[in-house]
C-alpha cells in the first residue's frame, strides 16, 4: 500500500512539473507571436514607402492577411484533431516566423498581397493552435490563466515595435530587418516548441473539478452550434471594439479633438498598456467574480469608456480638458475589453470534449469582427461623421455586458447538465491534452 501512495505522489509530482512546463512553453510562445505581429504590423509604413502604394493597394494586401487567416482557422482545427495541438503549434509558429520573409522581399504590390495572404494563412493557423494549448493547460492547472498569455503577447507586440522602431530609426532596411527577425523567431519558435509537454489524452473533467489530474473519457453533450456561434460573436464584438481604438484612437484625437500626432499616438499607448495591465489581473478576478459577472463588468467599463471619448468630442474646444476625458476613455475602454476573448475561449474550453473544432469556428467568428470592423467604422465615418461611428463599438460593449452573461451562463448550465448525466470516472494521473 505505501509503496502504491509513493507512486502515486510521484506521478503527481510529475504531472505537476509538467503543467508548469506547459505554462511556461505556451506563454512563451504567446510573447513570440506578439513580436511577430509587430514585424509585420509596425514595418508596414517602411513597406508602404518601399513599394510606393497608394492605400487601396495598401487595404488590398491587409484583406489578403485577414482573409487568408479566415480560411486557415478551421483548416486548422481539423489538423489540431489530427496531429495534437501540441504539434500544430510546433509546426506553425516557425512556419508563420519564416512566412514574414515574403512581404520583406517582394518588388510589386500584387505580389506583396500573395505574400499576405500566405502570411494570414499562418497566423490563422497559430491563433489556433496557440488558442487549443491554452486551454490545455489551464484545463490542467484548474485554474485561469488564459488572460495572462494574451498579456505576455501584448507585451511582445510592444517589444517588437519597439525593436522595429529603433532598428529603423538606426538606418537599417525595413528588408533586412524583416528577414532577420523571420529567421531569428523561426529559431526561438522551434525552442519554444520543443519545450512543449506532450499531454496525454483524457477525457473531460467534472464540472468545478481541478484539472491537475485527468478524467476517464465520459458520455458528453457538446454545446450547441448556436451557443458556439453566439461565443463566436462575443468574441468579434471585442475585437471590434479593439480594432476600433487600433486605426481610430488617434485619428479621433487628431481630427475631432485637434491633437498634436505625438498626442495621438499617447492616447493608442494608453489603450494597450489599460489593456494589457488588466489583461494580468483579469485571471484572478475571473477566478473571484465568474465569468459572466467578470463579463458584465468588462463590457459595462468598455462601455463607459466610448461614453467618454463621445464626450470629449462636444466638450467646447478651448478645455484643454477634452483630451484627457477621451485618454481616460480609451484607457477604460481598453481595460474593459481585455478580458472577453480569454473569457470566451476559456469558457468554451471548458465546456466542450471536442475543443479543437469548436474553438476553432469560434476563432474564425470571433476574428471576423477585427476584419469587419475597423472597415465598417471607416465606411460610417466617410458619410457621416467619426463620432456618430464610434456609436457602433459603445453599443456593442453595451451589449456584451447585457448579453454576454446570459450567454456564458446557458453553456455552463449545458456543461453541468451533462456532467450530472455522464457515469461517474475515476480519476487517473494524466494531464488533460489537446
């Protein structure tokens, strides 16, 4: 007997290290991918001057980027059922490192939108496979940490602007630099990737259940297609609404508020760094509050903060008092919409055996909304004004507080229900896989 229990704390000893491993891997990567959408996202100006376009060539080559991301998400999730997301992310985030090298080198805008649409492919397919790791491994540590690793990339976005800016600055060619950086997170994509642990399969756990040990496979009502789509929906209206303050924020501070650039620009870093501070505390308010309270809250703050960014737009122009009510604005606009994609694929994750196909038409859904929304923004702003535009992101934080709880609460009830009907499991020492 004692030397079973002796066996059994060296199997939880083990799986506990292999959780950590898996923590620190899938983070990693996460801080990667944010530095590779800054290669492509701050070179864009470098490249606009290199090849000269015009911005319909320049919107051309982003819709090929955010159409070929749309085609690979649930390409994807097929392939993540096949291979493992562990091997998926092993194979992608190299491949999207190196995809980079395309749009550095090529000599007309026709081929620059080829190389973005092989781009978008790629980073369609690692938002997948980035997205399936994360909930394995919060699934198996049992608590939230999802919103951490979108943290981690926010903070890795910055670092390579940052890198791209001073490499810029510094005379280097916008090509070099983009090969570089290619070739130098291809290399530190496949370390990442090898530091990946390799879960083995389990079944899903019981609802409230720690996931530090897996479950024996049970019978398992998957969430409706419509519950899956309407998370889908969740997720596009953020990232709408953070599209919006992306192209938006400095453009309403410039044009509606008569701010110098270099103001403009402070406002967008106000936006991300709300963002991307709330995004390490909203694990632990997550785990304090629940999901749909954690949602309400997140979607009422989001919608207070385009409040005041419209306020600051009839405020009279002589108070030097306009610019800073729409920083606060965006800054809590920011802090509110951080949270809801992690919260979506949390939920989702945990709700659902078949996460990978799930998860990966909720990604696509979800993404649509960044393509569709800075758009739709543009196209209002163009007939109307941009503050009667900026009305379309306010209403859709309205309604992620309203509506979204509602929404998290019916797939729980789902998931609860059928693990009240599924035979009881017994527990054995495996990490839960994806």
């Amino acid at each position: 007997m004692l030397g079973l229990l002796a066996r059994d704390d060296r199997g939880m000893e083990s799986l506990n290290r292999n959780t950590s491993q898996g923590l620190v891997a899938v983070t990693t990567c996460y801080g990667l991918a944010g530095v590779l959408a800054a290669l492509w996202g701050a070179t864009l100006a470098a490249t606009d001057a290199r090849l000269g376009l015009d911005p319909g060539r320049l919107g051309g080559a982003l819709m090929a980027l955010a159409v070929g991301a749309l085609m690979a998400m649930p390409v994807a999730g097929r392939l993540a059922d096949r291979w493992t997301g562990r091997r998926l992310l092993q194979r992608t985030l190299p491949t999207a490192a190196l995809a980079l090298a395309g749009p550095a080198v090529v000599p007309s805008a026709k081929l620059l939108a080829l190389s973005a649409f092989v781009l978008g492919v790629q980073f369609g397919a690692l938002n997948v496979a980035l997205t399936v790791q994360a909930v394995s491994v919060e699934d198996a540590i049992g608590r939230p940490v999802i919103a951490r690793m979108h943290g981690v990339w926010a903070i890795g976005a910055v670092v390579g602007g940052a890198t791209v800016a001073i490499g810029l600055r510094e005379g280097v060619d916008v090509r070099a630099l983009m090969v570089a950086g290619a070739i130098a997170f291809a290399v530190a994509g496949r370390a990442a990737g090898a530091r990946l642990p390799a879960w083995k399969p389990a079944g899903p756990r019981p609802s409230g259940a720690g996931a530090a040990v897996g479950i024996e496979a049970t019978t398992r009502r998957e969430p409706q297609p419509a519950l899956v789509i309407a998370l889908g929906i969740v997720g596009a209206t953020a990232f709408l609404t953070e599209g919006a303050a992306t192209d938006w924020a400095g453009v309403h501070a410039t044009r509606v508020l008569g701010a110098a650039p270099y103001t403009a620009s402070l406002v967008y870093m106000v936006f991300f760094g709300a963002m991307t501070v709330v995004r390490f505390a909203g694990d632990a308010v997550r785990a304090r509050l629940g999901a749909a309270a954690t949602m309400r809250l997140a979607g009422g703050t989001a919608a207070a903060g385009y409040v005041l960014v419209l306020l600051s737009g009839v405020l009279p122009a002589a108070m030097p008092a306009r610019v800073g009510c729409a920083t606060a604005g965006w800054a809590l606009a920011g802090a509110g919409i951080a949270v809801v994609w992690p919260i979506v694929i949390s939920t989702l994750g945990a709700a659902t055996a078949r996460t990978r196909d799930r998860l990966a038409l909720a990604t696509a859904v979800s993404y649509s909304g960044g393509l569709v929304g800075p758009a739709l923004i543009g196209y209002v702003a163009a007939r109307a004004t941009l503050p009667v535009a900026l009305l379309i992101p306010t209403g859709l934080a309205l309604l992620v507080s309203m509506a979204a709880p509602a929404i998290l609460s019916r797939v729980m009830l789902d998931r609860r229900a059928a693990d009240s009907s599924a035979p009881r499991s017994r527990p054995v020492p495996t990490a839960a896989a994806r």
